[in-house]
C-alpha cells in the first residue's frame, strides 16, 4: 500500500539528511495505512533507509533516470551501472530495501534493461527486481520480461489494473475489480501511478513556504481569482474537489484490494507533487500535512492491513427495489483473525436503522476475496429521497468501512403546472415576457459551455491543458433548490448521471451576479472561469431558472434526473423562489445557442 516520494521538500530545497526530516515522511504515511514508499527517479539518503527499516517500511529505490533513449548514450549507460552499483553497495543491507527497479516508465533498448537487472541479481538477490517500473515501450509494459521479479504497470494485455477514466465512462459500480486482467500472470504485480486527482490549489497553503521554495504558482492562481472576484470561494473549491477525490482514491483502493492476487499499489499520490505545471493531486498538501479533507482514521478504514469490502451494483435505487451486496474482507495484517464477529446496518443521515445483520463468528484467513456473506435489504419503507449508509465492522476491533446509496422515490407528486417547463428557447423567452415562471432545460448541444464531466482534471490542467477542465461540483446542501433532492457540499456518486449528461454554462461574459448561480462547477486553476450547471434570474417580467443537466429525458430509467427535477419544480412553485439577479435576452443567448 505505497505512494510516491519525488524528492520534494519545500522548504530544505533538497532532500532531509537527518532522520528527523524523513520520520514525518514516514510516520504520517504510516498514520495513513501505508507500508510502501516507491522513490521515483532517484535513491535517497541513509537517514531514510535507517527510519524505514524502523517502521517497517518496504522501499522501491530507482536509478536518477527518467529516460526515452536508454540503452542509446554510453556515457550516459555508464554512470547508470556505475550508480547501480553504488546504491546496492551503500544501501543493500537495509532490510527496507525490498524492491528495485531501473527507472520510470523507461524506453529505448529494453534488452539493455533486462541484461541490467540479471547483472544486479548475479550481485546481490535479496530483493525482487524490475526492468522499469511501467513503460509506453512498444510491444512493452502490458507483460512482464523474464528479468522481471514483480511487475508495475497500469493495464496488462488483458485490461487495465487501475480506474483512471473508467469512473468518468461507466456508471458507478462497486462489484468490479481487475481479476481478470490479473489471469496467468506469472509475476507479482503493483498498480502504476493510481490516482492523479487534481484538487483545487488550497490558498492557505502560501504561508507554509517559509523557505527556499516561493509558491509563484499559488500566489498566480490567488492573483487571478481576485480579477474574477472569486477569491472567497477559493477555500469552498479545494474542500469539494478534495472531497471528490478521496471518493474516487477509495475505489481505486478498494477495487485493488477486492483483486485476487494483486499485490500491491502505488499512489500518485498521498501528497502533491508541485512539479510539471502544478500537479495538486494529494490528500496531502507538499509538506505532507493535512488539507482537512479526510482524516487518518476515516482514510485507514478503506487502506489499511485489514479492510472490510462490500460489492454491490450501483449508487442509486428506488424504493421499489431490493438493495443487495455481498460482504469481503482482505486481511493483509501478520495473521488470521480468530473468531471475527462481523456485522453490518444501514442506516439513514438521522441515524435510524433500515437494516442490519450479523454473521456467526468465523476465521478470517490471511489474503483477500475472503467472502463473509450477503446482505438483502427493501427499500420499500423510504418514501422520501434519501442517502443512506451502509457499515460494515469487524466487532471488538478498529476495522470498519462505510458506503453510501442513494434512494428515490419510485413514484413522485404531480408536477407543479404553474412552472413552464420547457427545453425551447423561444418557447421559454414568450412565456417570461409574459411574467410567467420558467424551467428552461436546453438540450445539451444548445448550450454554449464545456462537456460536463464527472471526474475532476488529471494531473495537471497546466501539464495537460486539453482537457475538458472541470473539478467537481460546489453545492450549498441547505439551498432550498435543493430541499427535496439530498446532496453533499460535493460531487457525490449520485451526480454521475446528471454531470454525464450536461453542459457546463460559462459565465464571463455574461456578468452574472454570484447569487444568481444555484449549482456551481469548479473551473480548473489554470483557467479560473466562473461556471455553473444552474442559474436563476429576472428576464423580462417573469422568473427563470436554467438547468443544464438534462431532467427531461428517459426520467423512468433515471430516478436521480426525476428527483432533481422534482426539486426544481418544487422550489420554483414556492415563495422561495425570487431571483434577485436581472438577466437581458442578449446575455441569455450568450449562453444558449
């Protein structure tokens, strides 16, 4: 259960050579479930090999290499075997130092690697050995070599290992893993790089670069969010695209750890990495301290050596439906758990039971797919929308884990025919010149935006700028737009359908009043715009709230569509709803085609 370590220290300008510096790296890794530490590019220093082998760290060192042309400069392939060399000769008898491997994502003449690796291995066999830790080498990195003790990669010629973009283009789903992209693999494998969610530069951070490191990119992204008066929100968008990604990083996590026979993963990452144009994908920040996003104990629950697991179809539900999941342990700890009591419930947010269960006490044998039992549950009693939690808990011990579903009403009250719902934009200008109440839900290719997305930027949007850009939703739960549809502060598994089937609306040029924006998007850091999913304002003489997640269409197959629908419908009928803000036909056609 590792992350990355790229040598980044803010505030020393290099890495730590006292032990002090490395046991917060440590230590904070470890509060977190973590055991593993892979050093991209590089080896470092005794202190961190010493503090390691303290706190039984397994480390993966790498040659100071990140090369397209290895095997292809003799210089250059000189100082590599030299340094190889070196670095088992100083540090080999360190008994964290478990795994090796030539580089990151190494090409060029990958027998020039193998022939490498068997050379080390003649030199000393005390640790598992890899020709490069993943690689775009092609005919490459889908297989191990026969050099290769274990194998790091993000997909096998059988399917990919990790989730990157599959939780943008499938539906939420918790009873999948990669079992069968694992088959007749004849090495260990670890996951690549699992992760990169971007999360929204967190402004107070600047104070912490107290040292040689000037925060030039922070205090740029500051600057621009005072020129667009969205300064005030700063602290908003990096608590929910953080938010969004701890979601994403538990079912990254738990997906590998419900995987048979994998062996590990990599995170990138714990913590940032402020390199390569900003690459703020940590739940950590740069000095390996808390965002205030998840805490240690709530993050242990889904990575640890034990972790309770739960396979169940999708996130959302009617109540006319029977939820069902089957119930898993993987224990990776130093031995069987005896006689384990294991029970589950599932209760609402005001804490009161739907359902619970618990199984007769059994052991719980080392490794994972270790099946428990199989929870059934009806929905029938929930009349309202609601998201409820699912527990599972090993009793008498600290193990436990939590999920969420949703739950929608199968059938809902009749729609509130004083609302003019239409997805015409004529249709909807004639009725508001007429002083009526309108809910204008465009068709998405009507609509002047960005593709709506459910998953946050990857990396970078500085490294990668061609990407559709967003980084979740910023949602206000107490809104009253949002009275009869239950949602967090944040992008939760219950807006897949609705981002997937969306445009985001791009506000500058429009000038629109903040008040106005009834569900704001969080814009990437490179580009700050003031975006939004719904708005509400004054047109002519009547009263317009503007959706662009499609509520209109197939609301049989979409309980989630139908609900917030529902809420609109219900707000906009109500004394409640009174915009403040005064829209002009020429501005509205800015943003509607």
């Amino acid at each position: 259960r590792g992350t990355l370590e790229c040598s980044i220290f803010p505030k020393l300008g290099h890495a730590p050579m006292e032990k002090n510096g490395w046991r917060k790296v440590f230590q904070t890794a470890k509060t977190y479930g973590l055991n593993h530490l892979r050093f991209h590019s590089w080896c470092p220093p005794a202190a961190a090999f010493e503090v390691a082998d303290e706190l039984g760290f397994y480390l993966q060192i790498e040659l100071p290499a990140w090369t397209y042309k290895i095997g292809q400069d003799k210089l250059a392939d000189n100082f590599l075997q030299a340094e190889a060399k070196r670095i088992i000769q100083y540090y080999g008898n360190h008994p964290s130092f478990c795994f090796w491997s030539m580089g990151n994502e190494m090409q060029g003449n990958m027998q020039w690697l193998s022939d490498e690796v068997m050379a080390l291995k003649a030199i000393d066999k005390r640790r598992l050995y890899t020709t490069t830790t993943f690689t775009f080498e092609e005919g490459f990195g889908k297989w191990p070599v026969p050099a290769d003790d274990y194998f790091i990669t993000q997909y096998t010629k059988k399917g990919w290992v990790r989730g990157q973009g599959i939780f943008d283009t499938e539906a939420p789903s918790f009873n999948k893993d990669y079992t069968s992209a694992m088959d007749s693999l004849p090495v260990p494998l670890i996951t690549h790089e699992v992760g990169q969610y971007a999360v929204y530069p967190n402004m107070k951070e600047v104070s912490k670069y107290t040292g040689v490191l000037k925060p030039v990119n922070f205090i740029a992204v500051k600057n621009d969010l005072i020129k667009k008066n969205l300064l005030s929100l700063a602290n908003d968008f990096t608590k929910a695209s953080g938010k969004l990604a701890v979601l994403l990083y538990k079912e990254e996590i738990e997906r590998a750890l419900k995987t048979h026979d994998i062996s590990g993963f990599q995170l990138l990452d714990l913590h940032d990495f402020p390199g390569q144009g900003t690459a703020l994908v940590g739940i950590l920040d740069a000095f390996w301290e808390s965002k205030g996003l998840i805490t240690p104990d709530k993050f242990r629950e889904f990575c640890s050596s034990v972790v309770p697991l739960v396979r169940f179809q999708k996130a959302t539900y009617t109540n006319d439906e029977t939820f069902s999941a089957s119930v898993e342990v993987a224990n990776f700890s130093t031995a069987a758990i005896k006689q384990a009591s294991v029970s589950w419930q599932i209760a609402t947010n005001d804490k009161q039971i739907i359902a619970k269960g618990r199984w007769t006490p059994s052991t719980i044998e080392i490794g994972n797919g270790i099946t428990l039992g199989n929870i059934t549950a009806s929905l029938n009693k929930i009349s309202t929308a609601q998201k409820l939690t699912l527990t599972v808990s090993i009793e008498n011990t600290n193990y436990t884990n939590s999920w969420n579903i949703w739950v929608y009403p199968r059938k809902l009250p009749q729609e509130n025919s004083a609302v003019v719902f239409t997805a015409d934009y004529t249709e909807a200008i004639n009725a508001l010149n007429e002083g009526k109440t309108v809910l204008l839900n465009p068709a998405k290719e009507k609509i002047n935006g960005v593709e709506g997305k459910f998953v946050q930027v990857f990396w970078s949007p500085v490294h990668f700028p061609n990407q559709p850009g967003t980084m979740g939703l910023l949602v206000n739960p107490a809104h009253p737009a949002f009275a009869h549809f239950p949602t967090d502060e944040y992008t939760n598994w219950q807006w897949w359908d609705l981002c997937k089937n969306s445009t985001t609306l791009v506000l500058d040029s429009v000038g629109i009043n903040p008040s106005a924006i009834v569900l704001r998007d969080i814009d990437n850091f490179f580009k700050n715009r003031n975006m939004a999913s719904i708005i509400e304002a004054k047109v002519g003489k009547g009263k317009l709230l503007l959706c662009t997640m499609d509520i209109e269409h197939d609301l049989e197959k979409r309980p989630v569509a139908a609900q917030l629908k529902y809420s609109l419908l219900q707000y906009m009928g109500g004394n409640k709803f009174n915009p403040v803000t005064n829209l002009n036909e020429n501005n509205l056609k800015k943003i509607i085609k």
